[in-house]
C-alpha cells in the first residue's frame, strides 16, 4: 500500500502543479476554474482507470478506457513541458522587470499554454495517425557487386500493433510498402504490444509482405515483454524469415549481400538464452561480401568491435516520438533518427511506423524508409574484417 501511494504521489503533484499555474494563479472568473480543475481531475482518474484495464481482458469498454489514457498520458507530457517553459519565461521577464503586473503575467501564460498545448496535441495525434512519410536514402557499400547494384531495402520499425494500432491499420502500412515494390523488406523490432493470443488475428497482413529477396525480421524490446519465443513461431508462420543470431545470403546476378539479425541488445536480461550475440549472428559470413545487419537498438554497434558490418538497421528510438522527449532518447542511444557513424560503423536509425502508448507524434513523424545501395570503389589498404 506504501508503495502505491509513493507511486502515485509524483503524477499527482505534476497534474496538481499543472492545475495551479493553468486554473488558480490565473484567476479565472467562476466557473471556468472549478471546470479546468474538475476537467484535470477525471483525466487523472481514466489515465489511472486505464493503467488497471490494461492487466485485464480487453472488452469494448475497457478499450475506450485505453484510449482515454493513452491520449492524457500524451497530452499531459505536453502540458507539462509547456508549464515548465512558461514559468521559465515568466521568471525572465520577471527578474528583468519587463512585467511588473503579476496576475496579468499568470493569465497570459495560462493563455498561450492552453493556445499552443490544444492545437499541437491535435496535430501530433493527426501525424501519428496518418500515412507514414517515406524517407530515401542512398547508402554506398564496399565489394557490392553489380548484380545488387540499387538494391532497394525497405525498412519497418516499431510498428506497435497492440491497443490503439489494428490489422486495418497495418494492412494500409502493408500496401505502402509493396507499393514501393521492395527488392527486401527489413522488419527491426517492437512489431506488436500484446500477445500472440491477443494480436495473432491483427498480424496476417504481414504475410502478404512482397519481396523478391526475402521478408527478415528480429525482435524488439517488447516483443520480449509478451512472449518474444511465441513471436518468433507466429512471425514464421506468417512465411517471414526470423533471424535470431544468425545470418543468410542473398544472391541477384551473381552478387551477394549478408543479411544478419540479432535479438534485442537487452534480450539477455529477460531470456538468457537469447542473449544479442552479433558475432553469432556473423559467424561463416563470406569475409569478401558486405554485410547488413539488422539491430533493433542502434547501441548494438558499440559492441560490434572486430566485425565487419557494412551497414545496420535500427529503430527503437522513435526518433523522440513526443518533443522534447528526443533529448532524453540521446542520452542511452548514440543516434536518434536517420544515418550516422557509430563506432565506426554505419547506422540507420528508423523513426518509427507506428508508436508506443500515446497515440502522438510531436516532431518526429512516422516512417517507412527505403535504403537504396550502391557499390563503393575499394580504395586501397583496405581489408575486410572476420
């Protein structure tokens, strides 16, 4: 019981926090302050309610409830960020003595808040929901022969089916992506946020996934927290290739590519036995042909030292999903969104086609990303590694 109360206490004194600077300092005539109080206070009660339907069997009712919560919990992120910075504001202009009428400063920080707050929970629930942007880039790769010349590798991260995310939904991510007409298609983890039971009958779309070179897919951190062994069977059945730890060759024209995949970075710690192993994943590559590996996190190439690994496709990020939550993102992943240098290997990190909890996309938009490689002259001196 303690530690529910512990547990409540910081959520309660945020929404309380929230409600003084937007409802009582302002001093809003009656009755507008009692109905932004009562208003906060029953969002307050379906994100709880909705944290409770979560752990029981979902009805019609019980999803409602999800949904509710899911929407706070977004837009309560918002309002909170967007409190902080008006009281920053008012502190400046306060000390400086640009604004001397107290009251006048409450209202018009409540004001613009409530302005800016409402209009941009709508436009990041509109993005999150809308059809994913597809982003192109181009990526050069070593000893790529000429028979992959402008492979184009189609790339699916975070898709997160689960509460809010349906089989109507990824039927339409489906089509996106086969209307790209893929030479590959790369799954890099947190496909589902639910159980094979719950969700088996949302996932058949994947299985009309089109590729000539193949469907690959590997887990996320999620798939771990609902039966990641469970996943893998019901991804195979679909007719996807699970690569956990291992590695196959795809060969158009006399040209071959390595496609590896390893298991999330963290799945040691939930199923030992599927522990990430990179250099598993890698072993009896063909040394003279470049190498794609598939990552859900893009940290894994912090422990790819001794590798070679031409390029890696990553997610997990979400590039920040909700601003300014990308800030905190850079502080355990060494890249956020898009193609860098990690550790002296090549990275592409996936947005995100769908999301996690709320059903929002401030700032970063959701993606389906189409890698076009091309070969790359070998300059000399340089040697390929195990």
């Amino acid at each position: 019981m303690l530690s529910l109360l512990l547990g409540l206490g910081l959520p309660v004194a945020l929404h309380v926090y929230i409600g003084l600077r937007l409802f009582t300092a302002p001093g809003w005539p009656a009755p507008w302050a009692a109905v932004g109080w009562g208003l906060l206070g029953l969002c307050f009660l379906v994100l709880l309610a909705g944290f409770r339907a979560a752990r029981r069997e979902a009805t019609g009712f019980s999803r409602v409830i999800q949904w509710g919560a899911y929407l706070w919990l977004g837009a309560f992120g918002v309002f909170l960020t967007a409190v902080l910075a008006s009281d920053v504001v008012g502190a400046a202009l306060s000390l400086s003595g640009t604004v001397t009428d107290m009251h006048a400063l409450a209202r018009g920080r409540a004001a613009a808040v409530l302005g800016t707050v409402v209009p941009a929970v709508a436009f990041a629930f509109v993005t999150a929901r809308g059809r994913a942007r597809v982003e192109r880039t181009t990526v050069a790769l070593q000893d790529l022969g000429p028979g992959l010349e402008g492979i184009r590798v189609v790339q699916l991260s975070d898709v997160h089916v689960g509460p809010t995310l349906d089989g109507v939904w990824l039927q339409r991510v489906v089509d996106q992506v086969n209307a790209l007409k893929p030479d590959l298609v790369a799954i890099t983890g947190d496909l589902v946020d639910g159980s094979v039971d719950e969700l088996r009958d949302q996932m058949t779309s994947l299985a009309s996934l089109e590729a000539p070179l193949g469907v690959y897919y590997v887990t996320g951190n999620h798939e771990f927290y609902h039966g990641a062994r469970a996943w893998m069977a019901e991804v195979a059945r679909l007719g996807i290739t699970v690569l956990t730890n291992e590695h196959r060759v795809v060969e158009r024209g006399g040209a071959k590519l390595v496609v590896a995949g390893v298991t999330d970075h963290d799945a040691g710690h939930i199923d030992p036995p599927l522990e990430s192993r990179p250099d598993l994943a890698l072993a009896g590559a063909p040394p003279d042909v470049p190498r794609l590996l598939l990552a859900h996190q893009p940290r894994t190439a912090l422990s790819l030292q001794g590798l070679r690994v031409d390029l890696q496709l990553s997610g997990h990020t979400h590039g920040g999903q909700i601003f300014p939550f990308m800030f905190f993102v850079k502080l355990q992943q060494p890249v956020v969104q898009g193609l860098a240098t990690v550790a002296g290997t090549r990275v592409y990190t996936h947005r995100g086609t769908g999301y996690w909890g709320p059903p929002m996309r401030l700032g970063p938009s959701p993606e389906i990303a189409v890698l076009t490689l091309v070969g790359a002259p070998r300059s000399d001196g340089d040697s390929s590694q195990a």
